[in-house]
C-alpha cells in the first residue's frame, strides 16, 4: 500500500485504508506461513509450466508468499525429476557437481567453528547428503540427515556416515534438547508447514546450540530489480520467503539469537543474476538452470544458437557478478542469505 499510495498522493489517508481493507476481502489468498488473509499483492510470476502466480506479502506476519498456493499435483510435476536432476547427480555435468562440493565443505567449516568434536547435527532436507560427508571428516559427530522420497534420498542413504530419515521431520522424531546443531540449507521456503518446523526446530535444539538456515533473500536488490523474473523465487516450489530481519525477530520469539548471517554467496548468488537478466529478456524462463539439471524435455524446442549464446553469457558475466554479488553482499542487499543462530540459554 505505500507504494501505492506514494504514486497517488491526491487520494487521503481513509480512502487508502478502505482500499486496502476491501482488497483484503477481496483476497482470499492465505498467507503461507501465518495462515493469515491480511495481505496484498506485489506482482505477478510464472513458473517453467506457464501457470500463472503473484508474490503476496502477509501484512501480519511480514511473509512474502506464493499465491495461489500450489496443489499437490503441481508441486509432484515441479519436484519430479528437473527439480533433483535426471542423472547420479543432481546436475548433468561432473563439473558443476565438483564446485558444488566445495561450497558443501566451506558449509561445514563454517559450521564446525561453533560446534564441539562430538556434536549430534541435523540436517533437515540434506539432500545427497554431501555436506554431512564433509562435516564428518571435521570431528566425531554423530549425524542425522532427513529427505523427502526421491532421487536425492537415495543418494544420500549411500553415505555411510548418515542415519537418515525418509520423509519430513515430525515432531516426535527425536527428543527434546537433543542436537548440538540443526541445519536447513535452503530448505526453509519450500515448507508446507514451515511455522510447525520452527517449533520442532525449537524443541530439539539444545540451549547454546546452533540453527543456521540459508534462504532466498527477497529483500535483495537482485529481488526488487526482477521482481518475477527473479531465478531465487523458483516458482512453484518457494511457497514464501522472509526478509532477514523479520526471520531473525521470529526466531527470537521461539528463543534464538542471530549471531552471525553472510549475505555473500558465490555459490548461490552470481547465478542468480546471470539467469535472472536471461529470464528478463527471453521468452522462456530458466532455460539454461533447467540445462544445466538434464531437463532435456524442457529444452527439446529450443534453438541451439539462442543455448550457446547463453552459455557464452554465462562464461563472460559470471565473474563480473562474483564482484559485484561482494558489493551488494556488503550492503546486506546479497541475493540469499545465511543466519547462524545461538538458542538462548534461559
Ligand atoms: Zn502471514
């Protein structure tokens, strides 16, 4: 509404607070995370199907959120196979796979500075289970991972390290105060009950231990320049997003201090900027993300020369939004973000 009200200044206060009141009515689309019907709509997005969305924000929890909510037919077509790869692994070339891994170790060094030799770790939605592997080379942990059904769980059950659960974290998993550290690496907004994971989350983190979840930042500039077009909204599979500030004020309700959060990442962030321009200027959305994951069938009509000239602005940009992803990482405005929590001993 501020926007709205900042591009009609003539108009008055009260009549601003019908329309916002009668939009509301209006719009029946419930919020994803407080269950909420007080929002409004910011723009529009479409996902790689063509089905049509908007990004809604909650005006009384500060979520942002994907409206209408996917049914489950929609999210099983978007999780199938192009979501976790066609091949062994999740990307179709070893390349990408070996970078990946390094970003999976620099994770577990990072983490491994707050936890002891013999800590008990989470990670909910682990997926082949890689980052745990590098984590159990750090120390004597003893590791638990969870993943839905699917290709990426077979993965990970091949590592040895890891007892892992099948399916989503419940409540009565395990008990209470029982991990040293919980990990959820992009995992948060794709929950369908996210506000009940946070209570577990809450539950079965020790006092002192650590949370740490990495997320979409839709507060970026990367965010605000593309709106839709933006790669990190991956639609339909992000149902909502939170800025960081209003992630670190709810965590603090169920007991957590912020006491670290990187907004630089070359992994995740640079990326976003080189599909997130392709996305603004060609018809079709996440041709080369989808390439890169195998998606043959996504790509089928697709002229090679308009694949190759991406790939070519991939290579020649990638390095100029390393830079520039420092800029923007420095300025809090980074494309995604990581927040280490420490639960409050009281
Ligand atoms: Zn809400």
């Amino acid at each position: 509404m501020a926007k709205f009200a900042k591009n009609k200044p003539v108009r008055s206060k009260i009549f601003l607070k019908n329309a916002q009141k009668s939009m509301t009515i209006k719009n029946r689309n419930i919020c994803g995370f407080c269950k909420e019907q007080n929002n409004e709509r910011l723009y529009p997005v479409k996902d790689i199907f063509g089905d049509e969305y908007s990004i809604h924000k909650c005006f009384e929890c500060n979520a942002y959120f994907l409206a209408p909510r996917p049914d489950e037919e929609k999210l099983k077509q978007a999780y199938d196979t192009s979501y976790y790869g066609e091949n062994k692994e999740k990307f179709s070339s070893p390349g990408v796979e070996r970078v990946l891994d390094r970003f999976r170790q620099g994770r577990a060094r990072r983490l491994r500075r707050y936890i002891s030799d013999v800590a008990k770790v989470l990670d909910v939605g682990c997926g082949n289970g890689r980052f745990l592997m590098y984590l159990s080379r750090l120390g004597h942990f003893h590791l638990y991972g969870t993943e839905l059904e699917g290709k990426s769980a077979q993965r990970a059950a091949q590592v040895q390290q890891i007892t892992l659960k099948t399916g989503m974290l419940e409540k009565d998993d395990f008990a209470q105060e029982s991990f040293d550290a919980v990990t959820l690496f992009h995992v948060f907004e794709h929950l369908a009950e996210p506000a009940q994971m946070l209570e577990i989350i809450a539950s079965i983190v020790k006092k002192d231990g650590i949370a740490v979840f990495s997320f979409p930042n839709i507060e970026s500039y990367q965010s605000k320049w593309f709106k839709g077009k933006w790669l990190h909204l991956d639609p339909p599979r992000h149902l909502f997003f939170f800025g960081p500030d209003d992630f670190k004020a709810l965590m603090k309700k169920h007991g957590f201090e912020a006491i670290n959060e990187h907004y630089i990442s070359t992994e995740q962030n640079p990326y976003g900027m080189v599909q997130s321009l392709l996305n603004l200027w060609c018809d079709k959305r996440e041709v080369l993300f989808e390439r890169l994951k195998g998606n043959k069938e996504y790509i089928k009509n697709y002229k090679g020369i308009k694949l190759f000239l991406q790939k070519l602005f991939f290579v020649f940009t990638f390095p100029l939004f390393i830079f520039t992803d420092i800029i923007a990482g420095i300025m809090k405005k980074g494309a995604t973000v990581e927040i280490i929590f420490r639960k409050q001993n009281c």
